[in-house]
C-alpha cells in the first residue's frame, strides 16, 4: 500500500499513539516492571515480509499489541544496569524531533539542532563545572563518546611523534600505551579495540580493590621514559559506584605529559551535589571527559556526551570534505566533522529541553534524591540478617547478596542466580546480579528521576521474599 495513494494519516497515526501514552504514562507508576507474557508477546513478530501492506492504522495497531513485550526501563522502578527514565520535557522533546525529522549533522542542514546542540553543551560544562572553553558533541551514548574521545586522544598521541593520524594511519608507529584500572568499563575496552589499539593491551595500575593506584600509575609511567601515552581513570564503576582517584591521576598525568581520559558516564553527575562533588574531583584537570544522557540526564535513548580540552582534535579525525558538503565557520558549527556520523539523529532538542525546563538546582535535586534512597537501600540491608551490603555505596549503586545464616558460603553465588532468575520475571522491580570482589550480588542503580524511598525498599522485599522461597527448596 504506496502511503501516497491514501490520504494523508500521519496525524492520525500520532493521535492514535497519544490516546495509547496517556493510558501508558498513568499506568506506569505501578505496573509490573516486566510482563510475564513478554518474550510470548516479542516472538509473537515473525513471518515474511509481505507483499501487500496492511495500511497505516492496521500496522500501528499490531504494534500497540505488543506492548506487553518491553519492560518497563522507565519506571520507577527498573533498577538493572544504570539506565534513566525520560522527564516530560524530555518526552515532548523528543516526539517534536521525530516530528521535524533533522539531521544534525550541520548548520545547513538544520540551524536549530545545531544550535541547540551548541548551547546545551555550554549548558553541560557549566553544569559539571567543566571549563567553559572546552570543545564537545552528543553522540548516542558513551560508547561513541569513549569512541569519540579517544580518537581525538589517539590523534593528539600520533601528534606527539609528528604523526598527523588521522591523515596518515598509524602504520610505522609503536603501539599506543594505555594505562588503567580494573574499574575500566566493557564500553572503553570495545572501543580501544575499535580503535585498533586492542581491547586487552592496556597496563593495569590497580590496586587490591581494583582502584587506580598512584604510585603504580606513576611507575610505568616512569618507565615509558616521556613516551606518549593515554590514561583512563573512572568516575563510578558499574558494580558498587566506585571512582579512581582522579586529581591524582590527573597530576600524575600531566608530570609525565600523558592524555588523562575520564569515564564519567553517570558518575560525573556526582559534581551535582556537594555531598558527592569530592568523589569526582579533578576531572576538570582532564584532557577528556565522557558521559551518557539516557542516565542520569533521565533524556530518551539514545544519547552521551564527549567533551575534550582540545577541539580541533576532532575535526582533524572526524572532517570530511566532499564537493556538496558545506565548510564549517565559527558560528555555525558542523557537528559530523566533530563525532563519527554525517547523519545524526537531533539529540540536542531533548538535551536542550530538559535542561530548560528543570535548571541546575532541579537536576542536583533528582541526583540528590537517586542518592538518598540508594543510601536509604544500603542502611536497610545492612539491617537485615538475612542479606549482606557488599561493598560501601558511595554514590546511587547499592552491591548486595541475599546471605541466610544457614546457607554455606560456597553455596551464595549460584543461590543469588537463582534468586535473580525469578527476580527478573516478577514484575515487580527490575534488578539484575555481577560478580565483583569474589562474590556475587544485586546492583541496583538509581539514576530515575521517578523513583521513591518505597520503591527503594520493595528491592529488598522482593529479593528476601523471592530468595526464602529458593533457600527453603535448596
């Protein structure tokens, strides 16, 4: 069915899925995080692609069928991963940037994304109190910000050696240094593979918990004898919210002439609120810091940021010149030459909105908030006798394990599985395992802007409910 032999119905199309959101949005507060139908429900989407279409109304009503298959990442109480919920602006934003359908690649291509995107970045620096003269793009989270990031690193390291990187390929050049902590995120190690400096090919400078520690980082960089090198230190690692000591880093980094990166996906919120603000101090003394959107940000998927002390970095990876492509002036920034794609969805429009609509002192009030009740979950667990808090809980990551006295030690990771099996298909939150410090527990991340104390507390009354019921069948 051509959609031009048919009346016009992408108004239609958008007031259908607006009669459905508004029973979604009213619903979403107490409904179960996952459906226990949804895998039935996903599988239900199969079949051939068919040769006649059913027409507009017809397709968006299958889809709206399947409704019960996504779990409900942005309700309150979704807890897996680290993963946000969207504020209204945010939503609104998001809708009018399907609407208008930019890329926003370039000014030419649309001055408003473009321009958005210029100001929300300034928005983002003075929010993470960040220097306000360094260079920055949204990308689709922080994948491509470590992506983005580090090749401007990787340029600057090439530049070292009179090596133009971006032009030249690093062919005749030594392998790259990188030097880290066991804190480092799976998303920096698939980008040094991207990169072509190789995903286990970095110098691991940690100490016995894992942290970035001074005096080894100092050592090898000593022993490189003033060789370029790059070094990634991490605000809040995924399992327990841990940061490496990052001012000391940073010091270290710039003794020995060394690119400091920092991964501060949604630890770099931490410099919201002064109760927090110490974990990630230093960072404005990096070369180049990332973070995500669809975090702590609370903006639809998908979005990150990198930001970098030397923009020009970027351009000399990432321009691309052809006879019908526009050069870039001061004013009128072309982001493509700045970040991996020519076409990119206009993220600015969500970023811009929401940072509108709440300000500084309405997002250190919902990290504030994430903070409390992690905190309120870590005092809780450490009062019941049936569960251990695994690791301090310094910023909104809480590493717990269901521990009853009368199951052996030996015994708690494979129990903690079983839990988190039946946990993941209860409904009622969403949280899921990791292994860390040789044990292994539930993480979960508070980063929704939506979430209570209450849906704090049913974390742990569902993992001790669900886990007396597994205990008592072991």
């Amino acid at each position: 069915m051509d959609p031009l032999a048919v009346p016009d119905e992408s108004a239609r199309a958008i007031e259908r899925i607006a009669e459905e959101a508004r029973e979604y949005l009213a619903a979403l507060p107490e409904a179960p995080v996952r459906s226990p139908r949804s895998n039935e429900v996903a599988d239900g989407f199969d079949g051939g692609l068919p040769a006649e279409g059913v027409g507009t109304s017809a397709a968006l009503e299958e889809l709206l069928g399947g409704l019960e298959a996504p779990v409900g990442s942005r309700g309150p109480r979704f807890f897996h991963w680290v993963m946000g919920g969207v504020t209204p602006a945010a939503l609104g934003a998001d809708w009018l940037t399907s609407l208008i359908d930019q890329n926003a690649g370039g000014w030419e291509a649309s001055p408003l994304a473009s321009r958005l995107e210029k100001v929300s970045l300034g928005w983002l620096l003075e929010l993470f109190e960040l220097p306000s003269d360094w260079g920055g793009v949204l990308t689709t989270g922080a994948t491509m910000a470590h992506f983005t990031a580090l090749a401007g690193a990787r340029q600057w390291w090439g530049e070292q050696q009179d090596v133009d990187i971006g032009a030249d390929g690093v062919s005749g050049l030594p392998a790259m240094p990188v030097l880290t902590s066991r804190f480092v995120h799976v998303t920096a190690l698939k980008v040094l593979a991207m990169l072509g400096v190789g995903r286990e090919r970095f110098t691991d400078c940690s100490d016995d918990e894992g942290r970035l520690d001074p005096a080894k980082l100092e050592a090898e960089l000593q022993a490189l004898g003033g060789r370029p090198a790059i070094v990634i230190a991490n605000a809040g690692e995924v399992n327990a919210g841990q940061f490496d000591p990052i001012r000391q880093a940073s010091e270290i980094a710039r003794e020995h002439g060394a690119w400091l990166h920092v991964d501060g996906a949604f630890g770099l919120f931490a410099r919201l609120s002064p109760r927090t603000a110490p974990l990630a101090d230093g960072v404005e003394l990096a070369d180049s810091v990332i973070s995500d959107g669809h975090k702590w940000l609370n903006v639809p998927f998908d979005c990150g940021f990198a930001f970098i002390r030397e923009e020009a970095l970027l351009r000399s990876v990432f321009a691309a010149g052809a006879a019908y492509l526009p050069e870039a002036q001061d004013d009128r920034p072309i982001y493509a030459f700045q970040a991996p794609e020519l076409s990119r969805r206009a993220r600015s429009l969500a970023v811009w909105a929401t940072l509108r609509a709440y300000g500084r002192d309405g997002y250190r009030a919902i990290v504030e908030r994430c903070l409390d009740n992690a905190a309120h979950l870590a005092r809780l667990v450490d009062e019941a006798e049936d569960c251990e808090l695994l690791q301090p809980a310094p910023l909104n990551v809480v590493f717990f394990r269901y521990r009853p006295t009368d199951v052996p030690e030996e015994e708690l990771d494979e129990l903690n599985l079983r839990i988190e099996e039946q946990v993941l298909t209860d409904g009622r939150v969403y949280v899921g395992t990791t292994h860390w410090g040789g044990a292994l527990g539930f993480r979960p991340a508070f980063v929704n802007w939506r979430t209570t104390p209450e849906d704090a507390e049913l974390v742990l009354e569902t993992v001790r409910d669900i886990g007396s019921r597994v205990a008592a069948r072991v």
